[in-house]
C-alpha cells in the first residue's frame, strides 16, 4: 500500500485511516500472537488506579493525564474498521492473525 500512495499523486498530503480488517481486543491480539508463538502469554488489564499509579512513579502528571485521556476517555479508539486498504490497493489487508504467522520466526 505504501507503494501505491507513494507513486499516485491523488493521496499527497491526505491523512489516511488504516485498520485491519476486524476489530480486535488486547486479549484478541495477545491470543494470536500466542498462539503463533507457541508460548504462554495471557492479558491481564490493570485497573485504572492502578495504571495511574504505576505510571506516576515516574511519568510527569500532564503525560499521564493526556495518556488516560488519549486511549481511556474515548480519545483515542482502534476499534473502528475501515476499507482503505481495499479501495487503494484493490486487495483486503491481512488479519493481525495472519501477520503474527508470516513474522512468528522474527517474533521468537
């Protein structure tokens, strides 16, 4: 894809959204990758308090603040689907399973 919006001039300077093409958990993408892997890996979210002050030992505030906003408060979501990939290039872009595969020797 990079390819493509490097040679066609129709996508200078635009901001492109890119997803995969399924919305996938932490747990998804942890799943995946141990599978892959063949390893025992498992994802255990904290609870807010306890990010925060893990975080605080040695982070400034206002970047712990913005963090919390970014990806807690709504700012930020990766769970939206899009189809760029495909109305670029004209191909569907790979699962994060399916990339976890391909890369499993350069993962270990």
């Amino acid at each position: 894809m990079a390819a493509t919006v490097l040679v066609d001039g129709d996508y200078e300077g635009a901001a492109l959204e890119l997803s995969g093409p399924e919305a996938l958990t932490p747990g998804d993408l942890v799943g995946a990758l141990a599978e892959a892997l063949r390893r025992p890996l498992r994802y255990e979210p904290l609870a807010v308090a306890d990010a925060r002050r893990a975080m605080a030992a040695d982070t400034p505030p206002e970047v712990v603040d913005a963090l919390f906003r970014f990806f807690s408060d709504g700012e930020f979501d990766d769970a939206g689907v899009v189809d760029t990939v495909l109305e670029i290039t004209g191909r569907r872009p790979r699962t994060f399973r399916r990339w976890v595969e391909d890369h499993a020797d350069e993962l270990r």
